[in-house]
C-alpha cells in the first residue's frame, strides 16, 4: 500500500523535477515553467485520478479494517451499533482461537519458505530454456500452463483429478492403500512451542496442497525471469565466458547482479503470494490443517447471518504487521533504484 | 456447485433425481398443471380475474428457456391484481427459475422477480436484508431467527392465521423466539439413512430399529466384507448431520436446539455420551473421512461396497442417467430409513429436513401486495405450480398435489409429515460462523482422532463463549 503511495509521488514529482531527456540541461528554475498550463492540468488529472480512486478503494478500507479490529460488530445492524472493545478481538485471537491463527501462521511461514524454493526452479528452469534448446517453446507452455487458469480451477484439479481418494491419478498410480491427500490432518513433523498447548507443525494435507501450488507458482516465475533473459546482454555474458567463468559462476557473478530488477519482483511476487493465499485453500474446501491467514480473515468477515467483523478485522490486522515490514524493505529498495 | 462448498446444500440447490421419462411426462402435466392452478388462484383474486387466466399459463413455456442468472422480467404478459410487490429470488438455475415464476404467478399478483445467483445471494444476505425485496428467500430455524432477532425482518403471523395446510413441525421451524412467525415454508428435503434394497434383500439385512440392531446390523456387514458406514466430511458439513441425528436422538430436539442455540455447555456429560456413541460408529466408516467428498462416498455406496449411507435425499443426484445406463437402476434401488432410536423416551420423532422458504422485508414497499404474496406462495397453488415445472423438491404443504412424486419423495412427504420436530441441520440450526468455524473444525479434529474428544469438546466451548447467539 505504502509502496504505490510513494509511486505515486515520484511519478507526481518526477514529472516536475526531472528534465526531459531530449531537452539541454538547463536551471533549476527554467524547469519548471517548461511545463505549461495544459500540461499541468493533465498531469494533475493523471495522478489525481488514479490518487483519490487509491485512496478510496484502498488506504480508507485500511484505515476501517485498523479501527474495526477494536470493535465489535455484526455487519448487519446500523453502524451506530459498532462497539468498541479495545484489545478484545485480539485477545481472543491469540488465546481463544490460538487453534486456529498459530497454526495458520505457521503455514503462511512455511509457504513462504517453500514459494522461495519454488522461485529458484522457476529461474533454473527459465536459465535452461534460454539456451535455445530445441522445443523450448512446448516446454515453455507446458510449464506456464498451469499459471493461465484460474487458482479456482486450478485447486479443483487437484483435488478431484489428482487427489481424489477413489478416482484420482495419484491414488491409482500408488500401490498401496489409498492416500487420504485432502483430509489427512496428522503431521509431518511438530514442533511444541512452550506457550501453546498443542504442537505446531506442516500437516499432510497441506504438504500435498503444496505441491498444487509449486506446480502453478513455478511457471509463473519462470516466464518472469525469461522474459528478464531475453532483454539481458549477451556480451556481458560472452565477456563472463572469456574471462573463464564456468556456467555457474557466469550465472551467480554476472547474470544475476545485472538482473536485479527482476529479482526484486520476483522475491515481491514469491512473498505476496505466500502472505495472501486463499483461492487454493478455498478450492480445496479448507480442510482441518490447511487454514493459513488469507481464509481466517475471510472466512470471520464474509459470515452469513453476521459477520465478525471485529475478529475478522483482528486477523487482518495481523496479516498487516507481517506484510509492513516486508513493504517497507520493498519501497525502501525501489527508491534507492531510482536515485541511482 | 456442491463440490466445494463449505456449507449443507440447501434443498433448492439439490433435488430428488427422477427417472427421465418420468420428468418428461411430469412437464406434460406441467402445462396442464399450470393452467389449472391458475385459473383457481384468478377465480380466487377478486378483480381482473378474466384476463388473469389465460395469461400466467402461456408464459410458463418462454420462461422455461430463460438463461439462469439473467433478471427475470416483470410479469407484464399477465393484467395481475394489485400494485407491483417485488421478489428476492435466489433460484437462479434455468430449471429453478422457470418454476419459480410458475409459482408466483400462479398467485396472480403483479409481482416483479429479482433474480440474484444462488451462492451471491447467500453470500450477501446480510448486505441484501438491508434494502431487499418485499419478500426474499431465505432458511427456515436459526438462519431466520437470528435475523428476526435483530429485527430486520417482518412478522408475517398474520398470514399465518391463513395457511392451515403446515404441520405444526412447519409451524415450529418458522417461529423465532418471540414466539411470532417470519417464514413461510415452500419445500425441503430429508437427511436419512439410505440403503441398497438389493443388497439388504439379498444378504437377508433387516432395517434396524434401534441402536443395538444398527450396531449387530453394521457387525454383520463387517463380516460380510462390506464397509458398513460411508463417510464423507470433505467442507466440513457432511458429518453435522451425523452429529445431530445422534444427539437428538441420544438427548432429544429440545436439548439439541438449546446446544446449538449457544444455552448448554459442549463439556457436559449428555454431549460427551454423544461422542461415545459416535466413537463406536466411527469404527464402521469408510476410512479417511475427512477428505472425501459426499459425491466420491456416493459413488462407492452405488457400488455397494459400502452398506449404508447418512446425508440428504439428494444423495441420488450424484447417479445421472444421461451420462451412465446404470444410474437409473440404482437409483431405483436407493431406500432410506429413519434413524434407529437411542434413547427410548424420544424414539424417533426428530427428523432432519432443511427448509427453504421465504420472508417478509421488515418495511416492504408494498405491505399488503407483499402480505398477499406470502399467503398466495404458502397455499398448494403455488407449489403446485412449482412442482409442475421442477418435480425435484417436496412441498410442505400438506395440501399439495403428491400424484407425480416418486417412491423416495412420497417417502420423505410421510416421514417429515409425521415428524414431531424438523430440525434444520446444524449449520442452519445455529451461528452459521460458529457452526462452520468452530463446531466443523472440531468434529474434522474429532474424526481424525477420536481420542481427542475431550480437547474438542473444551475448545468448541472456548470458543462458543465469544459468540452472541440471537
């Protein structure tokens, strides 16, 4: 949110201060009445728009979902009957529903961990198809497939063609017993943290949804990073080669630096998917030890027959925090870019 | 639709499935149906009533080929009486659309149908109540009373004092807690246990009476190879209905409807004998229950490897005839029988049959049209008409026309009619937040492990304490 905030303003400001580059370097005081009056208007019609439809759709709604995280409220009666409860909703998501949040935020940790991993076959994958090997083109396809439908579909596949205890692919390639890959909640591994009175760990069911997601989010980053690659200069890398640089070295000393941008929005995509997943949850009807953030919040907020807004607004809170300071880094990073 | 949802299927997403040239001919009396219908409701309506004959009926045929989602016309074909009331409605699938409409105009008031996609509209309601419609779809137990509470409803007792034809487990389920009515039932479907004929008859099984019998009776099945219990839970909901029928009939309607309206404790010893019971089945299901889908737990229960099934009627639309030449006989061949009684001084008089039906907007534009409505769509007219065009559903009204029904729905008309009390199903029966967050989360960790129950059962009443129940 903070990040298209300063966008805005660079872009705002960048008009103003920044000479066009055709023009001659001329004063500081001549810049600006290169601008004339027309063009203020339309700049300021340009960012004012995109500004204000910002501002109302997404800092406001921010700014509601904060305060309503103190209160309590139904979302049905009239909002004079909103009642403010300080820090109950979030007292009560951290002990009462401690069930639901911490194993939720283990997975949010957990999938980060694993999109990373993700993204790293996604730039070995796009590393590989950059070398003009033959059919790259069906290869490229097969792998970006997977990223054009929709997460719904994508979840439905999964679980009724993939997953499905009776019919599906997985289960009949198997030998064994049939695999309960939806259902199953028992862990992998547990940890037992001391203020909690059950153990945290990566169940089952989630390790397979994982896998649902390696099979869409690679492809994905694997576009991104090609579509890098093609625009990367292929004498830096002959220069890499004559000065004696195995693949490898040519990849971590010189490619990857020089595609720096890329790696920013691709380290941004692979966080901003993990932190917000909830389509592929969803698909999968939620079961018991696949909750992650992205469904709590949606799930006490769009409640029929009354939301919890307040609980609601509580989680959402909490997703907020763990995103902050990763927008920070990211806007942080960006402006240094685009000083230099 | 089902496939994914979080939630029991309502009956006007489900239906009974029905053999093909039955429906055809069922169309057949459709028009003919209709046309009659309507001419008892214009000779009903005391002015227009000439030109309110003809016209309902020759409108039924286009509105069959409306596409789904679109907003239905107003009905201008017809010269209705009244001024314009407008109608909420949910029953967005062609099918459904179509029947619907036949419905209100068979009431032969000037009614103006909004049609919203059946999942938006639930998803909304609480947005929708807010500016709705003179009358709205919408749920029969807790799902009206919590909004009947909060006084955002209107009390259609008055219309009540008119419709004689519900039975007074209707009459129950449409009364909030001030003991005044806001719903007015149109159809439902029951959840009961569903069985192969074939195969009882042929490994001489006999219905089970009680819980003993249902235990000697899945022992058997056991030896005989076959799974006893199919179990599906995958969205959290099958297993409610387990849930409920085991409760009501272990401690009574009463006790379950006071649990589920948040006034009795999860830990106390009548809800933990509950799991006990529940434990012992869990012996008999299909393993892995929680990520099995109710379609995928059908299917298996058309193959009869496993003996019995418990979850609604609309267990039979998982075999469709158009795609498969078997689907017909096994549908055919699908029974169903209460469940066995617990605790003899409640037998068996509960049953469990969500409604659907609808409501009053608490200031409608249109109060007396609205009212008119009401009564109109409450009357066997209406449902006459709906019938007509979709068989698939069971009308509440016990003055309904039940010639076209088949075995299953004649079934499910006399076991509901006989029934002392309906419940809704759970989650129609309390919070539904609560239900799906809470109280399906915890029978997921349950089934995963029953020797859980007492963590369960702890956590649910934690978590109960931060709802507010209507």
């Amino acid at each position: 949110m903070a990040t298209t905030d300063l966008g805005v303003d660079t872009i705002g400001g960048g008009a103003a201060n920044r000479p066009p580059a055709a023009a001659p370097p001329t004063g500081r005081r001549r810049r600006y009445s290169q601008l004339s009056r027309t063009d203020k208007i339309v700049l300021g019609f340009m960012v004012g728009v995109p500004a204000t439809i910002h501002i109302v759709l997404v800092w406001i709604p921010a700014i509601f979902t904060g305060i309503l995280s103190f209160a309590s409220w139904d979302n049905l009666t009239p909002v004079s009957a909103v009642k403010f409860v300080g820090f109950r909703n979030f007292w009560q998501v951290f002990t009462i529903f401690d069930n639901k949040l911490f194993p939720a935020l283990f997975n949010n940790f957990v999938l980060v961990f694993w999109l990373f991993i993700c993204s790293a076959i996604g730039i070995l994958l796009a590393q590989l198809l950059d070398r003009n090997i033959r059919a790259s083109r069906i290869y490229q396809s097969i792998y970006y497939f997977p990223v054009v439908l929709s997460v719904a579909v994508v979840g439905f596949i999964w679980k009724s063609v993939m997953f499905s205890q009776e019919a599906g692919l997985l289960n009949i390639l198997w030998p064994g017993k049939p695999i309960d890959f939806v259902g199953d909640q028992s862990k992998i591994f547990q940890v037992n943290l001391p203020f909690l009175d059950f153990p945290l760990g990566l169940s089952k069911n989630f390790a397979a949804l994982l896998l649902a997601m390696a099979w869409r989010h690679i492809g994905y980053i694997m576009v991104l990073y090609l579509a890098g690659l093609k625009s990367f200069d292929p004498s830096l890398r002959e220069a890499a080669a004559i000065d004696g640089c195995n693949e490898w070295q040519s990849f971590r000393r010189v490619v990857f630096p020089a595609l720096k941008p890329i790696n920013v929005i691709v380290a941004v995509i692979t966080v901003i998917e993990a932190l917000r997943a909830y389509d592929i949850v969803a698909a999968l009807s939620e079961p018991r030890g696949t909750e992650v953030m992205g469904t709590l919040v949606t799930n006490a907020l769009t409640g029929e027959g009354g939301g919890r807004v307040g609980i609601g607004s509580a989680y959402g809170m909490v997703l907020f925090v763990l995103c902050i300071g990763f927008i920070i880094w990211y806007v942080i990073n960006n402006f240094r870019e685009r000083q230099t | 639709m089902t496939n994914h949802s979080q939630k029991s299927p309502s009956p006007s997403e489900v239906g009974f499935a029905l053999t093909s040239p039955m429906s055809r001919r069922n169309l057949l009396v459709a028009a003919a149906g209709v046309t009659g219908v309507t001419v008892l409701a214009a000779c009903g309506s005391d002015d227009d009533s000439s030109d309110a004959t003809n016209a309902p009926a020759t409108t039924v045929a286009p509105a069959a080929t409306e596409p789904a989602g679109t907003e239905a016309a107003p009905t201008t074909a017809a010269a209705p009486s009244g001024d314009e009331v407008t109608f909420g409605s949910n029953y967005s699938d062609p099918k459904d659309s179509a029947a619907i409409k036949a419905a209100v105009e068979a009431t032969g008031l000037n009614v103006k149908i909004n049609t919203v996609d059946h999942n938006t509209y639930q998803e909304n309601f609480n947005t929708y109540v807010q500016q709705p419609d003179d009358v709205m779809c919408w749920f029969a137990g807790y799902r009206m009373r919590a909004f009947a509470g909060k006084g955002v409803v209107g009390d259609v007792s008055d219309v009540w004092a008119g419709l004689p034809d519900f039975s007074e487990g209707f009459k129950n389920a449409s009364t909030a807690l001030d003991g005044k009515q806001y719903f007015v039932p149109f159809y439902f479907y029951p959840w009961a246990i569903h069985y192969r004929k074939s195969l009882f008859a042929d490994k001489g099984y006999e219905i089970p009476k009680t819980w003993d019998e249902l235990i000697a009776l899945c022992d058997k099945m056991k030896a005989d190879g076959i799974t006893p219990f199919a179990g599906a839970n995958d969205g959290g909901w099958p297993q409610m209905g387990m849930f409920d029928m085991l409760n009501m009939r272990t401690n009574g309607y009463d006790f379950h409807i006071s649990l589920m309206g948040g006034k009795e404790s999860w830990t106390d010893d009548k809800v933990k004998k509950v799991f006990e019971s529940w434990t012992t089945l869990l012996g008999y299901y299909q393993p892995d229950a929680n990520g099995r889908t109710w379609q995928d737990a059908a299917t298996a229960f058309g193959k009869k490897e496993t003996g019995m099934y418990l979850l609604g009627t609309f267990v039979t639309s998982n075999f469709d005839p158009a795609t498969d030449p078997t689907a017909q006989e096994t549908i055919d061949d699908i029974d169903f029988f209460a469940f066995p009684e617990i605790d003899p001084q409640y037998g068996q008089d509960a049953v469990e049959a969500p409604i659907d039906g609808f409501m009053l907007a608490k200031s409608p534009k249109n109060p007396d049209g609205a009212k008119a409505l009401l009564a109109g769509l409450g009357g066997a007219a209406a449902i006459d008409a709906y019938i007509a065009v979709n068989p698939a559903v069971v009308a509440a009204n016990s003055k309904a026309n039940t010639a076209g029904y088949n075995a299953l729905q004649q079934k499910s008309a006399e076991l509901v009619g006989a029934a002392k009390f309906i419940s809704q199903f759970l989650d129609r029966d309390t919070d539904p937040d609560f239900a799906s967050n809470v109280v399906g989360k915890g029978f997921s960790d349950f089934i995963a492990d029953p020797t859980q129950v007492d963590t369960v059962l702890s956590t649910i009443e934690e978590q109960k304490q931060t709802y507010t129940f209507e």
